[in-house]
C-alpha cells in the first residue's frame, strides 16, 4: 500500500510539472509540447501586391548553403563512368514517400540521368537491380540516357532481399577493365535494412578501394553501419533521406564530377570527331548490327555508329562531338560565384539584366545575381 500510494505521488507530480511546462511553453508562444513535432511552413510566407510568395530570406539561405557546399579550383575528372545500382527489395514498396520508394526513386532517377548527362556529355552509366539474394545488370555502360530510362521503367518487379555485394561485384567487374585516366564511380539507391551476402562484404570494400572505385550510398531507411564503412572507405558519400525533396537533393550532389585522388593516372587520349552521313541505302551499324541509313563514320575505321559519345567497337577510338568536348572543360574551369543582391536595393537606373537587355522585376521579394568582376 506504502508503494502504491509513493507511486501514484509520483505520477501526479509528474502530470503537474508537464503541465506547467506547458503553459510555460504556451505563454512564451513556443506552443504546447506535442505541437513541436509540426512545422509551420506558413509563418514564412508574406503577401505582397504581387500575391503570397515565400520568405526571400529562406531563398537567400538556400542559395548560400548550396554555393558554400561546392568546391572551386579542385582537379576534377572529365570521363566518368557510373554504375547506380538500385535497390529492387520488397521494400521498396513502401508508403512512406507517395505513392511508394519505387515511384518516387523512378522520378528521381530519371530525371538525374538526364541531369548527368547534360552536365557531363562524354561519359557513360550503367544500372544494376539487386532482388531476390541477385543481382543483374540492365543496362551496360553507354551515352544514351533514353535506353538507361526506358530499362528502368520496364524492370518494375520488387520482391525478396537485396545483396550488396552481388551487385558490386557485378558492377567492379566492368569497372576494372576500364582505363585508369577516367573516374570509376558506383552509386547505391538502397531501401531495405538487411543485405543477404554470399560472402564477406569487407573483403570486397577492400578490393574496390584497391582498384580506385568510389562509392557512394543513398539510404531510404535508417542508417547501417555497412553503409558507412563502404563510403568511408572508398571515399564516397553517404546520405539517408529525409524527404522526397531531400531525396532529389543527394541524388543530384552526384551530377558533378567528384575530386580525383592522388592514385588517379593522367593521359593523354586520343579522340577522332566523326561526321553525321545519311545514305539512299540502309547499311550495318557497328553498335546494333542493324540496318541504318544515318549514322556518324568513325574517321579512322569508317565503322557507323547511332550516337555519340561511343568508343569504337572495330578500331576502339573514342568518338565525340566538339559541342560535347566543350560543355565537358566547364567543370574545370568554373565561373566565378556571383554576389545575391536585392533588386529593390539597385539604382533605378541599373535596374536591367545585362544578358537579355529587360526590365527586371522590381518587387520586394526578388533577387539578382551580379559579376563579382565587372
């Protein structure tokens, strides 16, 4: 009796101190404690003529961290080539993110290949699946961002445990027959919690590191400790999502090119600029082995080829564009970063883009971008 009647003290002492650090919290405007899980988004947003637009503070904040967050003057590689593989596990059926990870991960992807290639136009990626204890190889290492899509949107079926380590000896397996000049990446989308190997996953994550392959991991789950002894070890970065927004915005850290370590070898490669033929007669390309009537002629084997960037199959030389070799340096040699400025803050006189000559919108909550130059 002695006990209950200590315990039931205990409890209303409780409640009564929780309830005065309520109507503490309450008075203060901090609000009661289980409305602290909640945020209000809509305090930032402000009305002007214009209508309701969002705080231009939180823009300024956002464009900060994301300048803070790249690094300039850095050696960085121009050939990539990526492998993602993705997590094709039962879990990837859930419905935390809608309508599930598999949809929004087929967005996400879809619209990071396009991203990577724009961004880098001469290098190549592949994708891997990993279900069922397996994994399998989609698509090989290629330039064409449509044949990467459509193989990612036909493959759908999830079911049984991933492997990790299948799928990066899958991926390691081509990796490694590649020239040392060009930057040999892997980029994991994993969503289970468990991963079923058929042997020692470290003895792999030595090998990768060995032969120079960076890997990177995007977790839909909680974090594992096999995650990020991976990405510690092969210099890589490792994330667990937070949110769909989030989720676009750590798949997409990846478009740039990472810094290249000290192990990474410098060459020169020599490149053959083919030229775009259309022919009356259909002829063999050497990439399908289909008939075709237009194509791009290696100049050195006049071998025909659908697209570009491509390493010859008959001769082995790697055929770009110009436009491709170009957009490819500026990486390399970055612009400087611009200065924000308010437009409300410019004379009036000055108040004009100097790329397209027009009028700037001269609103509260707008903001431009000037040379730190000139």
């Amino acid at each position: 009796k002695s006990f209950v009647g200590k315990y039931k003290l205990t409890v209303s002492k409780m409640r009564e101190e929780e309830e005065d650090e309520n109507a503490t919290r309450y008075q203060s405007g901090a609000g009661y404690t289980w409305e602290k899980k909640y945020e209000r988004s809509w305090d930032v947003i402000q009305e002007d003529e214009n209508g309701l637009r969002v705080d231009i503070d939180d823009q300024l904040r956002k464009r900060r961290k994301k300048q803070e967050t790249e690094i300039r003057a850095i050696r960085r590689g121009m050939n990539r080539h990526l492998y993602i593989i993705i997590d094709y596990s039962k879990s990837m059926g859930d419905i935390d993110m809608k309508p599930n990870r598999l949809a929004v991960t087929f967005n996400v992807l879809e619209n990071f290949i396009r991203e990577y290639f724009d961004q880098n136009p001469i290098s190549q990626l592949g994708i891997i699946v990993t279900r069922n204890s397996r994994a399998e190889k989609l698509t090989e290492l290629s330039g064409n961002p449509s044949r990467h899509i459509t193989a990612m949107r036909n493959s759908i079926a999830t079911e049984g445990e991933p492997s990790i380590q299948n799928a990066l000896e899958v991926a390691k397996g081509s990796l490694c027959l590649l020239p040392k000049y060009g930057s040999r990446e892997i980029l994991i989308i994993f969503s289970s919690l468990t991963t079923c190997d058929p042997g020692d996953i470290y003895v792999t994550i030595e090998s990768l590191k060995k032969e120079n392959i960076r890997v990177s991991v995007v977790g839909l789950s909680a974090e594992l400790r096999v995650c990020r002894a991976l990405a510690d070890h092969t210099s890589g970065m490792y994330n667990v999502v937070m949110g769909e927004e989030h989720y676009k915005e750590v798949v997409f850290q990846h478009t740039h090119p990472p810094p290249t370590t000290s192990r990474c070898e410098a060459a020169l490669v020599l490149m053959g600029f083919p030229q775009q033929i259309t022919s009356a007669i259909p002829s063999l390309c050497a990439c399908h082995k289909q008939l075709k009537y237009g194509g791009y002629s290696c100049p050195q084997c006049y071998s025909k080829f659908c697209e570009l960037p491509i390493d010859c199959k008959i001769c082995g030389l790697t055929l770009v564009s110009s436009p491709h070799l170009a957009r490819s340096y500026h990486h390399l040699f970055p612009i400087p970063m611009f200065s924000e400025v308010r437009i409300s803050d410019i004379e009036e006189a000055e108040q004009f883009c100097y790329g397209c000559t027009g009028k700037l919108e001269t609103t509260t909550y707008s903001i431009a971008l000037k040379c730190p130059k000139c």
